[in-house]
C-alpha cells in the first residue's frame, strides 16, 4: 500500500468522522478551515494519481523517508486508538458531556489538519517535515502544561504554607489579644484603686485647704491691726513733719532775704571789679603793645649781633685753618729738608762727596813702573 494512499485513506475516515457527529453536541468548525481541508484532500486524490502513473521515478531515499512516516503515522493512529478508548470509557460514563464530545472534535480535527499537511508536502517535496513540527509543537505544549501543573501545585505549597503561617499569626493575636485584655483588666483595678486613693486625697486636700484658709483669715487679722497700729503712727510723725516743716519754712524765708541782700552786696562788687580789671587789663594790653615792639627791635638786633658774631668766627676759623696749614707745610720742608741732606751724607754727594790726594796718586804710578 503506498504511503500516499494510506494518509488519504486516513483523512477521508476523519473527514467522515466528523461529519456524521451528531448536530447538537458537534463543534462547528471555521468555514476557511473546511474549504482548506477539501482543497487538501482534491490536491492529495490528484497527487495520487500521479504518483500511481510513475513509480519507477521514485527513488530509494524517498522509499526510506515514506516508511518512516508510516511507521510514525501507525505510531500516531496507536496513539489516536489509545485515546479514543479512554474517551470511550468517559463516554461510557457520562456519554452526553459536552466537554468530552468537544475534545473528540478538536482531537480530531487536529489530527486531519496535521495529516493533510504531511500528506501534501509528502507529494510536493517528499518529506514530512510539517509531521515533525506538529509533533515538536505538541511536546512543547505539553512541557508548558507540565510547567503550569508545576507552578500550580507550588503555588497550593505556597498557599498551604501562607495559611500555616495565618494560622500561627492568628493564634499569636489571639494570645496577645487575650494578655491584652488581662493588662486592660488589671489597669481597671489599678483605676479604681487610683480613683479611691484620689477620693481620699481630695478629701484631704480640701480639709488642708480650710486649716489653711482659716489660719491665712488670722494673720490676715493680727496683720491689720498691725497695720492700723503702724497707720496711728505714721499720722503722728506727719502731724510733727508738718509742724517742723513750718518752722523750717519759716527760718528759710528768713535766711533766703539775708542771701538776697548778700547777692545785691555781690552784684554791686562785680560790677567794681570788672570795670576795676578791664581797665586793669587795658593797661596791659598798652604795655604788651610796648614790650612787643622793644622785642621786636631787640630780635632785629640780635640778629645783626648774631651775623657779625658768626662772619667774625668764619674769619677766625679761616686764620687758624691757614696757620695750621703753613705749619703743616714747614714741618714737611724741614722733613724733606732733612731727608734729602742724610740722602746727601750716605751717598757721598754734593758737599759731602770725598777729596781726592794727588800725591798718593803718583806715588802709586812709580810703584807700578818698579814692577
């Protein structure tokens, strides 16, 4: 049977299949999705034929890869079989389930879509590559349920461990609520104690208060007639300021006309006495007058003194510089003077140069001619 055959033969039953479904629990599948499944099935019937006219084109390896797919396509239909009797069995149990006939449907639909395709590309590119990518994206899916299944039942942990951990928290609350109550209980004793110990307190406090009003109401008492005393006595003193201050008065009114007179005595005697030094100081100013001008006559003087006093030294000193000077240049004639006459004696010239004998001279000629 060639491979073709059996993928067409496959997708006509499921076509079928999911025709003669019941309409009430069917699922109605998209339009777009039937139509392709027809031109599927038209394109398969044609390649078919095809490839029934030429087998002896067909070459080894393809042979190879059409086994291969029918083996995986027998595998796939064990499969299918494996899972229509479980469903079976859940038909049997409760055979007018909706969700049951629903995934019937999808089963199956699925399958006729993956098997379509593989039996197409099998007569296009003679391969079943479309076969390998459906089951590839069946694995993932189920690894990714898997991992779903997985994170939901870490989650349940989690959620049990949550609940644990309200539980404990819960009954700590609980336990603190109830210390809580007994400190509450305990700190209404305490008030009622502190209201009868603040009964008895103000009870106290009030009496203290009354003692210490009535004892304040005393000295308040002995206090005024202190008072009234103090006041007796301070009109008596007055009554002695007032009269003493009336003689006072009295011996000051007097004292004051006696200063009156003494300040009329005083006034007439300033007035003498400014006139007596401003004529005092008229004259001095006439005599300072004077002695500014004999001053200044004595200053021009002085002056003229001065400048005849100092030609005079300037002279003077100009003598003494020119004696000291002359004799300065004597004692240094004489020094040279005699300097020069020493020189004269040790080196024998001038008038102090030897005189030469005669007679010597010849007596020593005829001595040389002995000889």
């Amino acid at each position: 049977i060639s491979l073709s055959a059996v993928l067409e033969d496959t997708v006509n039953q499921l076509s079928i299949l999911g025709k003669i479904m019941p309409v009430s629990l069917q699922a109605h599948p998209d339009i777009s999705s039937q139509l392709d499944a027809e031109r599927n099935m038209e394109a398969a019937l044609s390649a078919r034929s095809e490839g029934k006219g030429h087998p002896a084109k067909l070459e080894k390896p393809v042979l190879n890869k059409k086994l291969k797919l029918l083996q995986q396509i027998q595998e796939l239909i064990g499969s299918l079989t494996t899972s229509n009797r479980l469903v079976d069995q859940s038909m049997r149990q409760n055979p007018l389930t909706k969700d049951n006939l629903q995934k019937i449907q999808d089963d199956r639909h699925f399958c006729e879509e993956v098997l379509s395709d593989v039996h197409k590309e099998m007569l296009q590119r003679h391969n079943f590559q479309s076969l390998l990518n459906a089951v590839k994206m069946q694995k993932e899916k189920k690894l990714g349920l898997q991992r779903t299944i997985i994170k939901e039942e870490q989650g349940r942990r989690k959620i049990k461990q949550l609940q644990k951990q309200l539980q404990d928290i819960k009954k700590e609350k609980e336990l603190e609520i109830q210390q809580r109550n007994e400190m509450i209980a305990h700190l209404k004793d305490q008030l009622q104690e502190m209201k009868a110990k603040s009964n008895m307190e103000g009870k106290y406090v009030k009496k203290n208060a009354e003692n210490q009003v009535h004892q304040n109401q005393q000295h308040c008492q002995i206090l005024e007639q202190k008072l009234k005393e103090e006041v007796e006595t301070l009109k008596r003193k007055v009554d002695e300021e007032v009269r003493s201050h009336v003689g006072i008065e009295e011996y000051l009114k007097k004292h004051q006309t006696m200063l009156e007179e003494k300040v009329e005595f005083w006034m007439d005697k300033y007035d003498k006495d400014v006139e007596a030094k401003q004529h005092e100081l008229n004259t001095l100013k006439s005599s300072k007058a004077n002695d500014l001008e004999r001053l200044q006559e004595l200053t021009r003087k002085y002056t003229e003194y001065e400048r005849v006093v100092v030609e005079d030294r300037i002279e003077k000193e100009k003598e003494r510089r020119k004696r000291e000077q002359e004799e300065i240049e004597l004692k240094s004639a004489v020094k040279l003077q005699s300097w020069w006459r020493g020189t004269m004696v040790v080196k024998q010239i001038g008038p102090f140069s030897k005189k030469k004998k005669k007679g010597g001279k010849k007596g020593k000629k005829g001595k040389k001619g002995k000889k």
